[in-house]
C-alpha cells in the first residue's frame, strides 16, 4: 500500500478545525495528541501538537510571533531547523499508512514540507477575508473578556469598562494586521499548490463542502486512494457559531490590502471555484 499524506491548510478561523474534525471522523489518523478545545472551537481543535510546537519553536527561531499572525516572509530554516521537521514527519510516516494534519502555521513552512513530502495531497480550507477576520477579533473579545471576568477582586467599574468596550473597537485596532496575515497564508498557499498536480488539491470553503461533501469523499477515497468511512458534514457543521460580520473594509487602514486580498479571492474563484 502506498502511503498517503493529506496537509490540512489555511488561514487560522477559516474553518481548518471543522474540516480536520470531519477527515477525522471519516478515519483519517490525524495525530497521537489533538489540542483541545477553546473559545471558538468548543469542539477542539484537531491540531496535531507535535506540528503545533514545531511550528511555534520555529517562529521563535526567527524572532516572529508564536501565534503565526505575521505577514513577514519566513527566512530560509537551517540544517537543525529542517533536522527538527524532518524528524517529525519521518515518526508519523513511518506508523501510519495514511494520515494527515491540521496546523495553520504550517502554511509558512509549505516549501519545505514540500520537499520532504513530494506526493502529499492538500486540502486546502478558504474562508472570505471579511468573515475570517471577524472571526478573529471575536475569538479575540472573548478571550479578553474571559480573562478579566475571572479576576478575583475586580472592580466593578473595571468591568463595565471592559463591557461596553465594543467589537468595533477592537476592528479598528486588529484589522488591518489581520488582514496582512490573511493575505500571507493564502499567497503562501497560491504559490505552493501552483506546482502540484490539480490531481492532489482540494480547494474549498465549509459552506461549498455542506452540499458537495459526497463528492468530495468520492475523489478522496478514489483519486487519493484514501481508506474512509463516509460521515456527513452536515453532522459536525454548527451554523449556529457563525454570528453575522461587521464589514471591515473601513477599519483598514491601509486599502490596497483590500485589492490584495479581493483579487486572491477572485483567483480562488476563477481558478479553483470556491465559492466564498
């Protein structure tokens, strides 16, 4: 049996945890340790944690942000650097005959897994640049406000503060790095998949996969080869978590970012139909 390995990619709130769940839940092996949930992934993430702190040491090495949210290009990694990956991905290929992982940050190092995984297969997650970044200045809110309403002793007026601090606020201040590191992650990906064969990518959204999942599944057992059991996307999709966007437009600050990233979204309807 030839050994298959799907990479799971795309922007952090674009929906790379659902579809993860779902290739899971199909019985794709994807890894031993799987972080677990949070605020605004109450089903868990489905993170291989080996990726997750490979890929966080990494961007610790070359003085980025753990987080991944960086539209800065990644220096080239060093012999010890591509020892560290390397030793990762052989301990997964060698036990497992088909498996795959889920780790946005792995959208910054898709050249060098490229090399070392030449015949992986990409399923590739888009979500619009609007709807991801509310997401993210969501999740973000959240965050923050949990924090402080779990303060022992806080002041009252601290917290009605904190309360009456709106999203919209914090648009203002977030959007526009956002929105770079959106627009990174997906070129990085653009210019990735260009040179692998159309025969081992899946382009799409979590909207498009509600009524085509069947067809998906199809091309993943019999042009991947992959051995699947069929579960229903529908099943593990929670509309329900979506709240309705703010548009962001105006809280950019710099707007050819706005070109930028509409004209990544034509590409990736044009060239691969997604529908956003």
């Amino acid at each position: 049996m030839n050994k298959k390995v799907v990479l799971v990619t795309g922007m952090h709130r674009s929906g790379t945890s659902v579809m993860a769940q779902w290739l899971h839940r199909c019985g794709l092996h994807m890894g031993d340790r799987l972080a677990g949930a949070g605020i605004g992934n109450e089903d868990g993430h489905f993170e291989d944690e080996n990726f997750l702190h490979l890929h966080e040491d990494l961007l610790r090495n070359h003085n980025l942000p753990v987080t991944g949210f960086t539209d800065n290009a990644i220096m080239p990694l060093t012999e010890t650097e591509t020892a560290q990956l390397t030793s990762v991905v052989n301990n997964k290929y060698n036990q497992y005959n088909q498996w795959g992982w889920k780790e946005p940050r792995t959208c910054l190092f898709l050249n060098a897994y490229g090399k070392l995984l030449p015949q992986a297969f990409y399923f590739v997650v888009v979500r619009n640049y609007n709807d991801t970044i509310n997401s993210l200045v969501t999740r973000e809110y959240k965050i923050q406000e949990e924090k402080i309403s779990h303060k022992k002793g806080i002041h009252k007026l601290k917290w009605n503060w904190f309360k009456r601090k709106s999203l919209e606020q914090m648009l203002k201040q977030m959007a526009t790095q956002f929105l770079r590191t959106w627009i990174n992650y997906y070129e990085h990906i653009l210019t990735h998949i260009a040179f692998v064969p159309p025969e081992r990518v899946v382009v799409i959204s979590c909207p498009q996969l509600l009524h085509t999942d069947r067809e998906i599944f199809s091309k993943l057992t019999q042009a991947w080869g992959l051995q699947l059991d069929y579960t229903a996307f529908a099943a593990i999709f929670k509309q329900q978590y979506i709240s309705d966007p703010h548009i962001i437009d105006a809280y950019v600050k710099d707007k050819t970012l706005l070109s930028k990233a509409r004209a990544i979204e034509e590409k990736l309807a044009l060239k691969y139909g997604v529908s956003l």
